[in-house]
C-alpha cells in the first residue's frame, strides 16, 4: 500500500511538473507573441512598419505583422488590443478617438514620428509660376488662397460638366474627405465647384501625374510624406479663416501603441520612443518605390543601409549588430 501511495505522489508530482512546464512555456511564449502593425493602405506607413518591423524581427527577436483596414476599424483593434502599433496617427484627422484612446489609456503616445508633414489642396507650382523650361505660362497667377479658386472656375473645370469647376478630393473613407468638402462649403466653393472623390490613393496620384506631365491645370487634395510630392513641385493653397480642413493641414503625425505593449514588450516600446523620421526621408523612399517599381520592404532596406547613422541612434548596440548582419 505504501509503495502504491508513493507511486502515485510520483506520478502527481510528474503531472504538475508538466503542467508547470506548459504554463511557464506559454508565459515565455507570450512575452514573444507577433508584434501586430496597422496599415491603412498608404505607402509611406507601410515603409514606416517595415523599417520597424525589420529592426523588430532581427534585433528583438518578435514576430510581427500588418493588418490592413479602414482607419475607424484599425483605430478600434489598437484600442481593443488587436492591433499593437500604429506607426502614423494622423491624429487631428481622428481627433475625437484618438482623445478617447488617450484619455482612457488604451492608447499609449510613444513618440512623434514627423511633425513637418502637410495636407490639404495644392496645384502644380506652374499653374501659378509657368514654366519657361517647359513653355508654360501663368495659369492663375493670383491663385494663392483657397477661396481664390472662385476666380478659376473655368480653369479647372470638370471634363464631365463643362458648367463646373472640379476639385479632386481624398478617397472616401478617410477623414479628411469630409474635412475637405465641409471647407469647400465654408468659401461657397461648392456652387461653382464639383467635388470629386477617387477610389484609392493611386487614382488621385495617377490623375496629378497625367495633368503634371502635359502640363495641365490640376488641383486637388494631397499630402506630404506622397511621392507626387518628392517627385513634382506643387504648391499648398492656403487659408484665410479657420475651416475644418485647417484644423488638420499641420499635425504631429505620432507612434502610438496599444496599452498592453510597454508591459509585454518594453524594450520594443522604447526602441519605438525613440523612433523620429521626417517628411523627406518618407518622400524620398516613396519616390524611389515609384520609380523603380520597389516594395516597402525594399525601400526600408535601403534607409537602412544608407541611414545607419539615423537609427542606430534608436537601439542599443548590440541591437544594431543583428540588424547590421540580417540585412547584408
């Protein structure tokens, strides 16, 4: 009986040594989980999460991925936890959850990726200057501000509607498309004018770039980092009252994570706290992803072999050695 009691005291003590064992294998596996990125399907974040998701894999040892979705969607998985980064908040163009994430804590600023960033209405610089190389002349040599575009109805009129200026707006979705309608409304622009909503971020690039290569007037919404805008000289319209659309034409645009990520991976969150880029650095790999038919991933690869002074400054450097030796 004694040798029966002791066989099976073994066989428990067995039994919870391999449960132990499980459960301290899942903690070590949770402190490892993927690292979770948001993409709203616009380059110049994904070249940001690749860049981080890079230094991330190599030189921490996390898995990490991007989810896409629209900004509303995205913005509640970084609240509710399903996604952990979000690499470019363009805050003012979300203010109110981005206020409510903050305030409650669910979302946690870590750094401010660039504050020399721009969006609103622009035309090519030759609408207004000409261009003598190209032959161009002045187009609207007073257009300066965005009411002025009452002056230019017929300059910019809309191939559809010959009684009807047209402006090119942001793509359906974003914030900031609203924003931008509720301003044309604000200067009576929407009497004269028709507002024109692209598909994707691509049409309204592709429609700049036809119209900048002929030559043609063009004006409509953007913003800078956008390889249209490393790649053409375009010039802002601005201001003269405060409008929805000036409330969001300068911003830091800020990293920010979800609540759990200091905690679960803090020396990922302080690399991230350290993360500062610019417009031009985004401009340039955009251009460079335009013209030579390149993937985010490549463009990233590139800052950082020629940016190594920039983001070694980021991590520690035994960090920086990994990363050095998985990307040659």
């Amino acid at each position: 009986m004694k040798k029966k009691t002791l066989l099976f005291s073994g066989i428990l003590l067995l039994i919870a040594m391999m449960l132990l064992g499980g459960c301290n294998s899942q903690a070590s596996g949770d402190e490892k989980e993927p690292i979770i990125f948001a993409d709203e399907n616009w380059a110049s974040l994904r070249f940001h999460n690749e860049i981080a998701g890079t230094i991330i894999e190599a030189g921490y040892g996390y898995e990490t991925e991007q989810r896409k979705g629209s900004a509303s969607a995205l913005l509640t998985g970084l609240r509710e936890g399903d996604i952990d980064v979000h690499m470019e908040i363009w805050k003012q163009n979300n203010i109110e959850t981005y206020n409510d994430g903050i305030e409650s804590g669910d979302f946690v600023k870590l750094s401010v990726n660039f504050d020399d960033n721009y969006q609103g209405l622009y035309v090519p610089t030759y609408v207004i200057e000409g261009d003598p190389e190209r032959g161009i002349e002045p187009m609207a040599p007073n257009l300066k501000y965005i009411p002025d575009l009452a002056d230019y109805e017929d300059l910019f009129q809309d191939p559809g509607d010959k009684e009807n200026g047209r402006i090119i707006g942001a793509i359906p979705g974003w914030e900031v498309s609203e924003l931008t309608f509720e301003t044309m409304k604000e200067y009576g622009l929407d009497e004269q004018f028709n507002y024109f909503r692209p598909g994707s971020e691509a049409a309204i690039n592709t429609s700049l770039a036809d119209a900048y290569k002929n030559g043609e007037p063009w004006v409509g919404y953007n913003y800078e980092p956008n390889w249209v805008m490393g790649k053409y000289d375009m010039t802002p319209l601005l201001e003269k009252k405060d409008t929805p659309l000036s409330t969001v034409a300068t911003q830091n645009v800020e990293i920010v994570s979800h609540k759990s990520l200091p905690e679960r991976a803090p020396e990922v969150t302080e690399f991230l706290k350290n993360y500062q880029t610019t417009s031009e650095i985004a401009n340039n790999a955009l251009d460079y992803m335009q013209n030579e038919d390149a993937s985010a991933h490549e463009a990233a690869i590139k800052f950082l072999k020629e940016e190594e002074a920039l983001w070694t400054e980021w991590v520690p450097e035994e960090v920086a050695t990994k990363v050095k030796e998985a990307i040659e």
